[in-house]
C-alpha cells in the first residue's frame, strides 16, 4: 500500500459532491482506491477480489484494475486522477477487466481546481464479462478558469448477460476545452445504460462529446441520455450513436439541451442504424429552452423567471 | 352570500373578475366571453362546465400567464388591480395554482420543490413536513426522495398541492384536481381542501365533476365560453344538469337519501328544467 501524503486542495475540491474526503485517503474508508497527484501514485489500496496495478509513464500512469470473477462489492472502487497544478500533461491509461459473475461500481473523480493550460488524457480500455453489473460512475471539476483540456477515449466491451451503467458528469465549475469519445460494444443480452451531462459556461467552454453503443448482441439493448446547457458563449456538441446490428436488439437516444444567453450554442447529432430488420433504434431530442409550461409552473410559486431557469437546469443536470 | 346573475357581490371579496374578455393568441376568436364574478375570501368556489368550456383558460388568465392574456376587463384581486401584472408578481401577492398535470420537473428533490415558492426560509424544513402532513403524503417516505418517474398520478398532485400549501397563498386555483385519480383518491382530496379552508386559505376548484364541487360554498357555470351563473353550488349545478339535460342525475347527486335537498326550494329543479326546454 502507498500512504503518502494527498493534497488537501484536491480533496476538499470533492467536497461539492458530498464526498467524505477522509474516505479517499489510503487506510480510510472500506474501498478499493487508486489515488493519482498529477502523475505520481499517491495510494493505492486493494480489497478482496479487486486487484489493482499501477505503473508510472513519463507524462502519466498505467493503471491495471482486476475485478476477480464472483466477486460482488459494495463499496466502489475509487479512482481519483487530481492536478493541484496550473499546467502540465497528465496521461492516465486504464486497463479495467470485470470477468465474469462480478458486481462493482467504479467512481472516477477527475479533480484540476487550478488548471489553467492544462492537458488531462485518458485512453481506456474496459472489458466486462458476463452476467455482470458494472457501474462506471466518473465526474469531472476542472476549477473556475476554463483552463483544462481534456480528452478522454475509452472502448468498452459488455458481455453477454451483463448491465453496464455509465455516468458522465461534468457540470460544476467551469469545463474548459473538453473531448470526449467513449465507444460501448454491447454483447447478446446485455443492457447498456449511458448518461452524460455537461454544462458550458462561457465563451472559453467548448464541449463535444460522442457516445456509442453497437448493438452487437442478439436483444441486446441500450438507452443514451445526454443533458447539457450552455450559457454565456459557452458551446456544447453532443454526438448520441446507437446502432442496432444484431436481431432484436433496441436502442434509444435521448439529447436535451438547454440555450442560455447571446453566443451561447448547444448542437445534438444523434446518428441511429439498424441493419436488422428484427432491430428497433430511436432518437429524440430537443434543444432551446425549457417548455413555458415548466416555467410557470415553478414562476407560479412567485420566483422570477431567471430563478425558474436556475431551478430547471439544476434539476436537469442533477447529478446521480 | 347573495349573488345576482352576473355574480356580482357585495361583500368580502378576494377576487373580482369584471367584463373579462379572453381572445384566443391570434385574436381572432373569444374563448372566454364577458365574465363578471366575485370570489368571498376564506370560501371555495367551484368553477364547473363541460370539457373545453374555458375553465381552466379563466385559471391561466387569473394567474397571468404569458398566453392567456384579456382583451378587455379587470381582475381584482385583494383590492389591487392585477390585470397587467405578470405571474411572478401575482404569486407574489398570494395566487397559486396547483397544475391538472404537476410536478413535472424531474431531478428536483421533493422538498426543494415543496420549498420553492417559501418565504419564511428559517422554518423551512417545519413548513415542508407540515405541508406533506396536510396532503396526507408520510414525510418519512418523501423527505429524501426526488421528483421523478416512480412516482404516481396522485404523488404528484398531492406534492403539487403541498407546495402551493407551503407557499401559504390567500388564494390557491386547483385545475381539476381530480383528473386520473380513483375515487378513493378524491375523497381524500375532498378532506383535504376543507383542511386548506381552515387555514384561512380560498380555493377556486376547477372541475368538471360534479360531485368535486359539492365540497364548494359557490359555483360559477361556463358553458361553452359564456359565464352562464354564480350562485350557491347546488344552484349552479342544477343549471349545469338542466343545461345538459341530466335530471335524473341532478337529483341523484343533489337529493340526500330522504330524496330532499335542504338548499333549494321544492320545486327550484323543475322550474330550472323548464327554462332550459329540458322538462
């Protein structure tokens, strides 16, 4: 176990989520953890079941993480990848295995609260196996100046039999220049729920974001949420892919997209396919503001309608 | 309380709607044709008509939404003229509505919701669990809870109604409180709205069942875009039925099982039946 000292700044960043920050320090709380400051392994703690495997690169580290077969956790794996620094590159490369029969969530903090020139990368490779339920559950705070790049990729195979949750939140402070790709291969039978939110705040926030799933699986299925509002010149680019290439598989994007402000853009490009005739993928989405009716039912209880927007994006991008 | 045909009363009232006229957006048709009512502080006074009458565009238009907006009239309400205030300063006064379709902001914890339109911001948490308490909803099961898909039709209606409760408003609209609910349901709401009546709040009931109404002091009648009476409820709702050719009905949800109905004289249902060519 590595125990050295983890920068308070990068900790107390967390405590917008209602995180206990003692629970990340190693020999705290009942998790598994893997704790990075900028591109050195600050502590690592392994649980039964979970094995973790960390190894530093030049600008970055390799980072194994083994979930033994039958293994069924409670607490979640954490994962936190923090720059207390302005500038600097952190490349983060995750090797995740889930073999086959295992349940675990796996809660990703990615913590820059001074980044200003910034480049955060991470190139992920996840393997779930099958009859599992994964959750991947990672959030992002790249302070206030909009001064981080960031661009994470990572394919993602789902087995046969397993649920996949994966949840993107980036919606505190303010984003900076961020791309993202994540790419699901979704296995016969396997459910693939994604949900991203993203909130752009000015005219140095630009965000794109491509979520996939390839239905690859006889009824495999899978449903993409993406929420986002850009406010100020803030611009959001929002890619939902599904597409359906194996027999009675079902898929669904949904993207909402809140307007706020001169300069401000929110853009949605769901792209559906099915090559199946058995195979159903569908797509809704909308983009401006919010229904007038949710407007006054909330300016109803005496709030102005600047207070009502407040409450509703709040509320849509309420983060799980 | 008397009322003349125009529902034009003298005393204690909380709201006046004078010669309101409500256009369609365009202009270019009347939804609502001249209507003159008055609503008696502490009362609740059901609104009652058939589907697409204009009830609920008179709700719209009392709480001033942006679209429903009169083309001529006034509306008073506690002595202020109001017809050119938006929503926001209307609910400021003390209007509210409870919507017939509510709580439709998902992501919103419940009590945030039930908070928003609180004033009193120190006894924030009391007011929220008296709120729930009063619309019969366990604070237990729903202090921690948020508003989305699990939750029923009836959930809610019953948190839309605690919120406008929190609010402590002097009136409080319900857009048919009833829609999709089970009779069960209803007659728990019915409780309910004499709980709101005690709290010195005035409820304008929305409805197109009858039987919602009984639970109202008065009644005002729109049929098809005109403001037919205000009077007593049970006086309404023989107009109403007469209208509609419904005496059977009528007396079966206005007589009690003596087959008498204490607030109208003997021969009132007849002789509305004969008015209306319905005898």
């Amino acid at each position: 176990m590595t125990n050295s000292k983890y920068p308070e700044e990068l900790l107390r960043s967390l405590e917008d989520y209602n995180i206990d920050m003692r629970d990340f320090m190693p020999g705290h709380g009942s998790g598994a953890k893997l704790l990075l400051d900028f591109n050195k392994v600050k502590g690592l703690e392994q649980v039964d079941g979970v094995i973790l495997k960390s190894r530093e690169i030049e600008n970055g580290i390799v980072a194994d993480i083994i979930i033994k077969e039958g293994t069924k956790i409670e607490d979640p794996v954490h994962l936190c990848f923090g720059v207390n620094k302005e500038t600097g590159i952190q490349e983060i490369f995750p090797r995740i295995i889930a073999e086959d029969n295992t349940e675990v969530t796996l809660q990703a903090h990615c913590s820059f609260p001074n980044a200003n020139g910034l480049i955060h990368k991470m190139f992920g490779h996840f393997y779930i196996g099958k009859n599992c339920k994964f959750t991947y559950n990672e959030t992002h705070y790249h302070g206030e100046k909009s001064g981080a790049t960031v661009a994470p990729v990572a394919y993602i195979y789902v087995g046969e039999d397993s649920v996949f949750d994966n949840i993107f939140n980036l919606t505190k402070g303010t984003p900076g220049k961020v791309k993202i790709m994540i790419d699901i291969y979704a296995m016969k039978n396997s459910v693939i729920r994604s949900t991203i939110r993203a909130y752009g705040k000015n005219k140095n926030d630009s965000i794109r974001i491509r979520d996939s799933v390839f239905l690859e699986g006889e009824n495999a299925r899978s449903i993409i949420k993406m929420k986002a509002a850009a406010k100020d010149g803030g611009e959001v680019l929002m890619y939902g892919i599904t597409e359906g290439n194996a027999p009675h598989c079902n898929g669904h994007v949904e993207c909402n997209e809140i307007v706020l402000g001169k300069g401000s853009i929110c853009r949605a490009r769901p792209f559906i396919r099915a090559i199946d005739p058995s195979s159903s993928v569908s797509h809704e989405a909308s983009l401006g503001r919010f229904p007038q009716k949710w407007l006054d039912e909330i300016q109803a209880k005496g709030l102005s309608e600047d207070e009502a927007i407040q409450i509703l994006i709040e509320a849509m991008l309420r983060e799980t | 309380m008397e009322h003349n045909q125009k529902g034009e009363v003298d005393s204690n009232l909380l709201l006046e709607l004078k010669d309101i006229v409500i256009p369609t957006l365009d202009k270019k048709q009347i939804i609502l044709n001249q209507t003159s009512f008055g609503v008696e502080e502490g009362s609740i006074h059901a609104i009652i008509g058939p589907n697409g009458s204009g009830k609920s565009t008179l709700a719209y238009t009392i709480m001033g939404l942006g679209n429903f907006k009169p083309s001529q009239g006034k509306i008073i309400f506690d002595g202020i003229d109001i017809t050119n205030l938006d929503i926001t300063e209307r609910a400021n006064l003390g209007i509210t509505l409870a919507w017939q379709e509510p709580a439709r902001i998902e992501g919103l914890s419940i009590p945030k919701y039930i908070s928003l339109g609180v004033e009193d911001k120190k006894n924030i948490n009391k007011i929220i669990l008296e709120a729930l308490k009063i619309v019969n909803l366990e604070p237990e099961k729903y202090m921690n809870r948020y508003i989305d898909e699990s939750l029923s039709g009836g959930e809610r209606k019953r948190i839309e109604l605690a919120a406008a409760i929190a609010m402590r408003p002097k009136l409080i609209m319900l857009d048919e409180p009833d829609s999709g609910l089970d009779m069960i349901v209803i007659e728990d709401f019915l409780n309910i709205f004499n709980k709101i009546k005690d709290l010195n709040m005035t409820i304008l009931l929305i409805t197109h069942r009858e039987d919602i109404g009984m639970v109202a002091d008065h009644g005002t009648l729109i049929w098809r875009g005109e403001h037919l009476l205000t009077d007593t409820f049970p006086k309404v709702m023989v107009r109403y039925c007469a209208r509609a050719g419904l005496k059977e009905f009528c007396k079966r949800t206005l007589f009690d099982d003596n087959g008498e109905c204490p607030a109208l004289d003997s021969d009132y249902i007849d002789r509305i039946f004969r008015e209306e060519g319905m005898d």
